[in-house]
C-alpha cells in the first residue's frame, strides 16, 4: 500500500535561501531512492521562510528505508541547525 507524506518546514527568513538549496537536495536524492514515486518541494508565496515536502512511496517500508540513509540523516541535521519547525503527516490515501 502506499504511503503519502507531507512536511511543513518553518525556518527564519534570514535562513530561508540556505534552507532552500538543502530541500532542493534532499528532493534530488529523495527522487533516486527505491520506492519513490513523488517527491517535491515547494515553497510558500506568502510566508518566506516556510516549505512543504509532498511524497508518495510505494511502502511504509521504502519510506523507512529512505529516512535511514546519510543523505537523508544529513538534511535533518541541516534543519535543526536551521532552527527549523517542521510537522509531518504521514497520509494514507482512501477510496
């Protein structure tokens, strides 16, 4: 069954050109891994500073798996050094 993924990331405006170019990366990545069948970043018209992560992966387990890789460690590392407020909402689809 798939598994849908979203993330709202919150970073200072000051930081939000550097948060930008780590989501771009980690979008790259993300898009290589086994599994992945979406994955994009987005970022907010009208707060800087603010991006959303949409996925979709063809297995809670790929997304696991995607989550333990370095490159995927390293991006959470750049966030938290970013002072980011992220929430994550892992969707299931219906119908």
């Amino acid at each position: 069954m798939t598994v849908e993924l979203n993330a709202v990331i919150e970073v200072p405006e000051e930081l939000a050109g550097e948060a930008e170019l780590a989501i771009v990366r980690s979008v790259a990545h993300a898009r290589t891994h086994p599994g992945c069948q979406f994955y994009a970043g987005y970022r907010d018209r009208d707060q800087m500073g603010r991006f959303v992560l949409i996925e979709r992966w063809a297995s809670i387990e790929m997304l696991d798996a995607h989550g333990l890789t370095e490159p995927s460690r390293a991006f959470r590392r750049s966030l938290r050094d970013f002072g980011a407020v992220t929430r994550i909402t892992r969707l299931d689809p219906m119908g």
